[in-house]
C-alpha cells in the first residue's frame, strides 16, 4: 500500500474531505472500538500542546492503539544534537504512525519525505494545521448541514494563525465568501490573499469588529494572538486586545451562527460568551477526537467500509 501522509490540507480533495467527514461521524457514533488493535501510535511534540497532544493520543486510545513520544523536545536525544531526520528514522523503527508538532515551517513535509512511515502534521509553525483543520470543517459541517456558499469570518491573528490559513485552503472546494477581521500588523499573509484570487474564493477585508460587522456571518472563527510568534513584544502589547468577542456584539446575528476557537483562548472571547447557543468551541475541541479517529484511520489504510463493517466496538 502506497504511504499516506496526512501533511497538507491542500491535497484532499472534495470528495475525500467529505469522506473523511462521514468517517468521524462514525466515529463520534461509536468512539470505542479495537480497529487499531496492535497498533503503534508515536507523537512526538517539539512545541507545547494540550488539546492537540491529548486528543490524538486518546484518539489512538479509543481505538486500541498504544502511544509513545515525547511531549517535550528537551527529554528527548534532540537536547543532545540529534537532528530532525535521526529522530524520524529511529521512532519509524518502533511505530505504525507519526503525529509530529514542530515550530519551523515545513517540518512535517520534510519528515514525511524522509519517514517509511505515514506523518500527520500536529501544526507546524505559522505554516498549516490540517488536523485542526479537519476537526473544524466537521464542525461547521455538524452545526451548519453543509459546508457550501457560507459566510466565514477568521478573526484576530491572521498573520501567524495556521489553522486559518489551513481553512482557507481546505474551503476552496465549497464555494465559501470569507471576511478577514484583524489589526494591519496581523493582517491576512499576502500569499494567502494571491491564493483566494486564484482559486475564486470572495474575501473582504476589516479592520473593524462590531456589531453590525458580524452580523451576516455563519461562522465567526477567533483566535488568539500568539504571543509565541513575535520577536517583538512590544508590538504583542499593542495587538493582543484589539478584539475581544463579548456576549452584547451577538444581538443581531443569525440564529444558526457558531462561533469557533482552535483555542486556547486568552481574552479574544468574554466569559460571558460561554453561556450563549452561538459559542460552540468547547463541543468544537471534542470533535477532534472523531476527526482525528478518521485521521488515523485514512493514514493506516482503513476504509469507511472497514469502519461500518468493524465487530470490535466497545
């Protein structure tokens, strides 16, 4: 069987974003199950995590799979000088699967060229977060019934915000009108801008964040402005409360709206949020545990069939 990576967001098409989509509606129908029993699952985190980290080892968990890696670099042979390929080449001896974070940009891609074994990209730098990516497609696919013809507003961090530059790219199949909602300093990367005009994907531009901005959204998508990102603090000072969400900007949106984090989130949504039907970020974080149950799955070579047909449900 050919070796399937899980690196880029760009290379799924429609049909398998959406097949991927039926697979975690599978999942989310019967998390439990020993499909991957015998399995070995390696994550090896190189950046901090708790949502991505824990959801795919439970993910693995769930379905039978053991787990090894490191959640921290430095407890690693990497503190003694062992470089990116070393570490791939050794955990490949012991696993089925890789799920690796990385803070440089393209770390993934060069480990799945190096890697007999399938790569999932856990975010790599500013770059791309396709498995974020697929659990927020799921959840604009549960609350909306649809992903096609939707008005998308990415906010805050646009600039250093891989999981919607991975949006971006993944939504280019379903016709979607996007609104990018941030400060110039963390504007929305040119080259993401060059992609949409390519591709035929509407976007507008704002640097306001009110009431009536929002108000023909579906899906109003925050994030956090990534104090991690800058070599200038300074300028993080000046751009981490530019927008803040709160609960009194929500009177005239669309019933159906849903509002998204990849979170964590620092003070981009108002606590008061919490309690309104539009937020969804929570139940949207326990969706990639079944977007990542598919992940896995599409990268060991089991089919949506193998899934529907699978006896070891727990």
């Amino acid at each position: 069987m050919e070796k399937q990576d899980f690196v880029s967001i760009e290379g799924l098409s429609r049909e398998k974003i959406l097949y991927l989509i039926e697979m975690a509606q599978e999942f989310e129908r019967h998390p439990n199950r020993d499909i991957l029993k015998g399995k070995v699952v390696a994550t090896l985190f190189y950046e901090p995590s708790t949502r991505t980290r824990l959801s795919f080892e439970t993910a693995a968990n769930r379905l039978g799979a053991r787990v090894i890696g490191f959640t921290d670099a430095k407890v690693s042979s990497v503190s003694k000088g062992e470089t990116l390929k070393d570490t791939i080449l050794m955990v490949s001896n012991y696993a089925d699967v890789i799920a690796m974070r990385h803070y440089i940009e393209g770390a993934a891609q060069y480990a799945s060229e190096v890697a007999p074994i399938p790569i999932i990209n856990a975010g790599d730098g500013a770059h791309q977060h396709p498995s974020q990516c697929m659990l927020d497609l799921y959840s604009i696919y549960k609350t909306q019934g649809t992903l096609d013809n939707l008005n998308i507003y990415l906010v805050g961090d646009l600039k250093y915000g891989r999981t919607v530059h991975s949006l971006i790219m993944a939504m280019r199949h379903f016709n979607p009108t996007f609104h990018f909602v941030a400060p110039k300093e963390l504007s929305m990367p040119n080259e993401y801008k060059l992609y949409c005009k390519e591709k035929g994907i509407k976007f507008q531009e704002h640097t306001a964040f009110n009431e009536k901005v929002i108000a023909d959204a579906d899906i109003i998508y925050m994030t956090r402005v990534q104090k991690e990102r800058f070599s200038d603090l300074m300028e993080y000072e000046r751009v981490k409360n530019v927008y803040i969400l709160r609960r009194n900007m929500l009177a005239n949106v669309k019933d159906n709206m849903k509002i998204l984090h990849p979170l964590p989130r620092v003070n981009e949504i108002a606590y008061d949020v919490d309690e309104d039907p539009h937020a969804y970020y929570i139940q949207q974080a326990k969706n990639g545990l079944y977007a990542r149950e598919a992940i896995f799955c599409h990268c060991l070579g089991i089919t949506l069939e193998d899934i529907r047909n699978d006896k070891t449900i727990i």
